[in-house]
C-alpha cells in the first residue's frame, strides 16, 4: 500500500432540521453571503424560504446567483466571480445537487484571482492557492462535491468538459438533510445511484496492491447503493434510504477509498467528452458505459477482481469457475444500472453518434493514454463507444 495523506476539513451536519445551525456557521467566516443555486426547484419545495428566513434573522447581507445549469457552464463561473468581487463576498453558499456545487467552487477561487476563470483548467492550468469560504446546503445524492475538493466545469465555446482538484475547493461546512432529496425525480434519482456506484468502482478495480479493509469498505457502499436505490425509487420519502444514499454519495469520493492508489479513472474520462458534447447526464453516460468498460477490460490477468466484487457485492455462487463469476458481475451490473433503475442502455437511446466516437475518444485522452485499470488509447475508448451501441 503506498504512503498517503488524508485530511477531510469539512463539518457536516446530518440530517434533519440541521439548518438551525446554518447562520450561526455562515458567520464565522462573514456577513456578506452570496448564495448560488440552479432552477426553482428550491423554492418549489420551500427550502429557499427557509434559508432566507435563517440570514435574514441573523441580519446577514445576502446576495444571490441562480440559474446554474446540469453540467455547469464557465459562464455561470464567470458571473459568480464577478459578484463576489463587486459586493466584496465574505463566503459563498452553494444550496443544490453536484452542479450547483461545483460551479461555485470554481466561484470562490475565480474570486480571488485576476485572470478568468477558465485558466483554472487544461494541461497548462494556472494553481488554485486561495478561494473564498464555501458552504453547501445538498438536495441531491451524487457526486459527492459536498465532502471533496473538487469540481468539473463545461465551456461550449471550446467544446471541453474538465475538472479540477485543489484544497483550497473543500467546503468548509455541509448540511445533509435527507428529507431534501424526497422531492428528487425518479431519474435522477437513478442517475445519482450510477454516479456514486461509478466513484466507487473507479477506485475498486485497480491493479495496485489493495487493502483489505479498503475493499471491504467499498463492497459494503457498493451493496448498500444496490438495496436502497431502489427503496428510493419505489418510496420517495424512505428517510432511511435516502440518509444511507446521502451518506454513501460522499464517501465514495471523499478520498478516504483512495488508501494512496495512483491508477487513474477511466470511466468518468470517457463520460465527460459525451456530456460536453450531448450535454446528457453525468450518472447516466456513467451508467451506459461502466459495464461496458468492464467487460472490455477483463481478461485472466485481472479477473480475480471480478470475482471478488461479484461474490461479494452481489452474492454470486463462489464455487463456479473464474470466468463466469466475472461475466456474471459484469451482468448482475447491467441489470442493476438497466433494468432495476431504468436508465438507458445505449448510446442510440441518448442521441450519441457514432461519427462523434473518434473526437470524443480523442479528447478523453487529451493528456496521454488513460492508464487505468487497463492502459486505454483513444482507439481503446472508441471501441468501448462501439460496445454502447447495442
């Protein structure tokens, strides 16, 4: 197991009626609050009213962003950085799902920096040393971004979906209130479970020496994904399914599974060029290409992996051979993502064209092949894009 550091700064408060504490935290760090969100849904479920209601009773000057989209733009980037230069921002409140998050990270850093927001990204990025102070209010259980340092930001002009990891992007405090995702679509309920599944399984099939108390740890969200997702779907209001998705959403990629492994992910490459080109979901390209990713990858070298997810996450009989337990993971998967969640499974399903497979793989490996769980070169990745046809 190789060296690492480990440090998670961020205070969270779970579960619910925990936005009493909300004013008290905001004010540690300022009076001057730019709150950022995406569409109406806050209001629609009264949690705008609430938080408004908190700032103003502590007299907090509030100022506000709205209108970040699905896959958030630079531009949205650009214009929170803007604010808070304007209204001399003290801290940044990002209240939504992974999007709304993300956009506002890369707020708090461009807020602090001359140069545009953008320079932040790509082979010649400009370092992240300093952002504002950033709370998080989650409404939806995915990425994740309320317990990590990082985010992944669309620019349209270039065609580009990248991401960024830096310190200084931790959230310093997040309110997870599972009663806040009750109100969550069915869909993107399902595409929340495949996001938080596919963090999980970056990190799980690797080739470096493992821990075993790692991997325990990884088949234990693993499982706990595959027994709630669909409570979640059939209840809404489950609290107990919708608290043990929360918490296994930050997780997943709160760089506590890492334990020092180095192998880079392959999936979430691949899935960004789709959605900054068909602009789709993130969870649900995650969804369509994972299984395929696996299967493509196995082969005898690897396949004790798959033998011990198999087993261990889905229960599959231990005394068959190698190979079918690995195929049978690999089913048991599709029919999970496919079948009990109901997300697509091809790219012709979702718009995705194959006269677009050779650019996309290209850019998924903008930085040299993706040396992953299997070393991938762009004509690997559009052979994986041809096994999402059908």
């Amino acid at each position: 197991m190789n060296n690492f550091v480990y440090n998670i700064p961020t205070k969270v408060y779970f579960g619910e009626n925990q936005l009493s504490n909300l004013a008290k935290e905001l004010l540690k760090f300022g009076r001057r609050v730019l709150m950022t969100y995406g569409g109406g849904s806050i209001k629609r479920i009264g949690l705008y009213d609430r938080v408004v209601s908190e700032l103003q009773a502590a007299g907090i000057e509030l100022y506000e962003l709205s209108g970040i989209e699905p896959n958030p733009r630079i531009e949205s980037v650009r214009k929170g950085a803007a604010m808070c230069k304007e209204h001399n921002i003290d801290v940044l409140l990002a209240v939504g799902g992974g999007s709304t998050l993300d956009a506002t990270k890369f707020m708090a850093a461009g807020a602090c920096v001359d140069h545009d927001p953008w320079e932040f990204f790509g082979a010649n990025a400009k370092p992240i040393e300093r952002a504002l102070p950033i709370v998080t209010i989650l409404t939806l259980a995915a990425t994740g971004s309320e317990m990590d340092s990082g985010g992944v930001i669309s620019n349209l002009a270039t065609g580009d979906k990248l991401g960024r990891l830096a310190p200084a992007l931790q959230p310093r405090v997040s309110f997870l209130d599972p009663t806040l995702t009750y109100s969550v679509s069915k869909f993107q309920t399902a595409c929340g479970a495949a996001d938080m599944m596919s963090h999980i399984i970056e990190v799980y099939f690797n080739t470096q020496k493992d821990l075993f108390m790692l991997d325990c740890f990884m088949e234990g969200m693993l499982k706990t994904i595959v027994k709630y997702a669909p409570i979640a779907l059939r209840e809404p209001d489950n609290y107990e399914a919708r608290a043990n998705l929360m918490w296994t959403s930050s997780w997943a990629i709160n760089g506590f599974i890492n334990g020092g492994k180095r192998k880079a992910w392959s999936c979430h490459p691949m899935e960004h060029e789709l959605s900054a080109v068909y602009d789709i979901t993130h969870g649900l390209g995650l969804a369509i290409l994972t299984p395929r990713w696996m299967e493509y990858c196995l082969d005898e070298t690897n396949v004790d992996k798959y033998v011990q997810y198999g087993v261990n996450v889905f229960g599959i009989d231990a005394s068959q051979d190698k190979m079918t337990i690995a195929r049978k993971s690999i089913r048991r998967t599709e029919e999970f993502l496919f079948d009990t969640l109901g997300l697509e499974r091809t790219f012709g399903a979702v718009g995705i064209k194959r006269e677009d497979y050779a650019m996309m793989a290209q850019k998924a490996c903008r930085y040299g092949d993706i040396k992953g769980f299997k070393t991938l070169t762009p004509e690997d990745v559009v052979r994986i894009f041809e096994m999402c046809v059908q």
